[in-house]
C-alpha cells in the first residue's frame, strides 16, 4: 500500500481541516495529556464534522448518525467532545468565518452536547436506546431556526440520500462486458482484482476474497446469513476511502443475486485503533469485531450487513477486517457550502448525536451532573478549540513543507 502514500499526503496538504481529519492519531497523543473527570464511554474515537452522516436503517428510515469506526474503544468522553468542537473551529477557519461567529458555532456545538446529555440523564434507559434522529425529528427540533431555505435543502439531500444505494454504486463502479458485470478500472482510486496480479495469482487472490466472505457470514445472525447466502460473489476491487483511511487495506466487493441484483459491500481493515496507547487495548482480539461493537453501542441502527473477518492481504498477513454495505442511503454534508447559521445547526445536530451515543455506553446521570447547568462547560470547549485550531494550522503548515522536501 506504499504506493497509495502520494495520494494520502495530497488529500491532508489540502488544508487544515483536511490534515485534521487524516491525523486522528495526533490528537489522541495531544489528547492523553489533558485533564478529564475519570466517566467513561464508548468512545468513537474520531467525532469530527465529516463523521457524521445519513444512511438508511433496517426499517428503511433514513437516520442521522455516527458513521466511522475505526478508532472506537472505550475512554474519556470528553475526547470525543474535543475532537468535534475543533473540527468545527477548524472548518469554519477553511470557510473564512470571523473569530466571534465560529466561537458562537464551536459553544452552540458543546451546549448542544451538553443539554442533551442532561436531557438523557432524566429520561428513562429504554427510550435513550431507542431515540435515533431522523429528518421528521431533525425538522421539529431545529426546523423553526433553520428556515425554508435550509429545509429545501434538507429535502433535496434525503431525495438524494435514498437514491444511494447497491443499484447506484453498481451502475457508477461497473460495467457489464463478456464475462459479466465487473468492477471499472479507475487506478488508484479503484483497481479490480484482475489488474492487481497477473494469472494464476490473480485466480489466488480471488479465493482469498471468497474465503474471507465465507468467514464474514459467520460472524452474521443466522437471519442474516440467509439474507446474504442469497447473494453470490462476482467481483472485487481495491478501493481508496477518505482521507485518513487512504493507505488502509480496503476491497469493494460485488455480489449478485436473483436477475442479478447487486449488493455492493466494502471489506475495510480493522488495526489496532490509535486510542489503545493511551485508553488501553480493547477486551476484543478481533479489531473487525471491535469496530462492529463499538458501532452498535453507538448507533441507534446499524448495517444489516455489518459483521467482521479476518484474512491474508495481499502481502499474506492474515489482518482483520470489518464488512459493511458500500452504499446504502449514504449521504454527508458538504462543509464546504454551509453558511454560518446552517454550520451552528449542524454543529448542534452533531453534539446531540454524540451525546445520545455517550448515553448509550456510559453514565448519562453522571456526565451531566459533572456538565452542569451553566455555561463553563461551553466556554471551556470554545478556548479549547480555538488553540487546538492554532496548533493544528502550524503542523499542517509543517506537514505540507515536509511532504514537498520530500517529494
């Protein structure tokens, strides 16, 4: 995966917000010198903005959540808290912001958390398990604030949303030629099987990808096992993802089923997350299977396909892997267009929403007794965030001058 290192420095030069994203495992060491009360939680390990999206649930309601794993394991809550409120001071210097209206969006963000929290701590276990956000909640919680435009614009992306899935993925990734539907050559963003290795070795590989999913149905309900025998392997390929994620280990697998119906799944290596130096190892040897527990502990719903393997790589280290559809309603916000007052909702949307997850794995009574009712909290989060941002701005500037030395 050496030679994926070009486009991996390429995507995080592009700014500081895009070198915060790929640099989890920075803040994790910034992190560990910082106080913290001691409560802790199923950590998602890397809350920033771009982290948080729509996707559909097993009812086929679209849902606002949490959406990357990598990194979960239990911790601290309060450096998930971090990681987003200065994602989002970060993000509102790349969209040229002033000082005071990011500071406004950054204590909108941590009041957010903080007031759902202390909603949570008072309402019964049971129903903080089943709140999920949903647009028709989203709509009555921030509708009135939002306005019409904001709301046409929530419309178009869940019109958008639920066009996204295994039939669209495979009419954009594929195409069909004499052997059948198979993945599209698009190097090195996506590079099917038969151009990675050369004859028999190619064949090799192949089987490798089969066993892995024989493997993962293991790891399934016995419900969704059968879903999935009803689906047979066509093709793989390798498939860059993210910013961060560029250089991991990660296949996009097509299966067909009856008249050749696509489900598309993305198999993503699982490493050791970059929170265990500091929170301790995860109880879990599988990291597949830590990714896959820690998403359910956070998430109101989850993949129907979600489960883990494991398997020899292209180099023949046996590595983890967790398995998840590569399409399915997913849709994320573009940062890059909102204005002030939509980014201050958004914001907010993303606090309540790692706050439910924090409820859902730790103690909410807790948390919010030690949160307060006052606003010291939010103020801390603000001066946090903006000096975590200065810090960020200068070793992206380093990182950018290291990578064109080296270049």
């Amino acid at each position: 995966m050496q030679e994926l290192l070009p486009l991996r420095n390429q995507r995080m030069s592009e700014s500081p917000f895009a070198f915060f994203r790929g640099s989890a495992a920075v803040m994790a060491s910034d992190l560990a010198t910082t106080p913290v009360s001691g409560i802790r939680v199923q950590l998602c390990g890397d809350a920033h903005l771009s982290n948080f999206g729509g996707y559909a649930s097993p009812d086929r309601t679209l849902v606002f959540d949490l959406n990357d794993f990598d990194e979960t394991l239990p911790g601290p809550w309060e450096w998930d808290v971090k990681r987003l409120v200065a994602s989002v001071e970060i993000a509102g210097r790349d969209r040229g912001y002033g000082d005071q209206r990011r500071r406004r969006i950054v204590m909108a963000t941590s009041r957010a958390y903080r007031m759902a929290m202390r909603e949570f701590a008072s309402t019964g276990t049971l129903d903080v398990w089943y709140t999920r956000m949903t647009p028709a909640y989203l709509r009555a919680r921030w509708g009135s604030s939002a306005g019409s435009e904001a709301l046409d614009a929530l419309d178009r992306l869940v019109e958008k949303a639920m066009r996204k899935d295994s039939a669209r993925a495979a009419s954009k990734l594929t195409g069909v030629g004499e052997g059948g539907r198979r993945f599209l050559s698009d190097p090195p963003v996506l590079v099917p099987v038969s151009e990675l290795l050369e004859g028999q070795a190619s064949l090799v590989l192949e089987e490798v990808v089969r066993q892995a999913l024989r493997s993962y149905r293991e790891s399934l309900p016995r419900s969704r096992r059968h879903l999935l025998e009803q689906f047979r392997y066509a093709d793989a390929a390798r498939k860059v993802v993210g910013v961060g994620s560029v250089g991991t280990r990660a296949w996009a697998v097509l299966m067909l089923g009856v008249d050749d119906e696509p489900l598309m799944l993305q198999l993503k290596e699982a490493s050791e997350s970059v929170l265990a130096p500091y929170a301790g190892r995860s109880l879990l040897e599988h990291h597949g299977e830590r990714v896959v527990a820690g998403q359910h502990l956070l998430q109101a719903s989850s993949d129907v396909f979600l489960g883990w393997t494991r398997g020899p790589a292209l180099d023949g280290v046996n590595r983890d892997f967790y398995v998840r559809q590569l399409w399915d309603w997913k849709v994320s916000v573009d940062l890059a267009r909102q204005d002030p007052a939509t980014m201050a909702i958004y914001g907010q949307l993303c606090g309540w929403t790692l706050a439910r997850g924090h409820a859902r794995s730790g103690d909410r009574i807790a948390i919010a007794a030690y949160l307060g009712s006052g606003s010291a909290f939010d103020e801390a989060m603000g001066d946090f965030a903006a000096t975590y941002a200065d810090q960020t701005e200068r070793d992206h500037d380093r990182f950018v001058a290291a990578t064109r030395d080296a270049g």
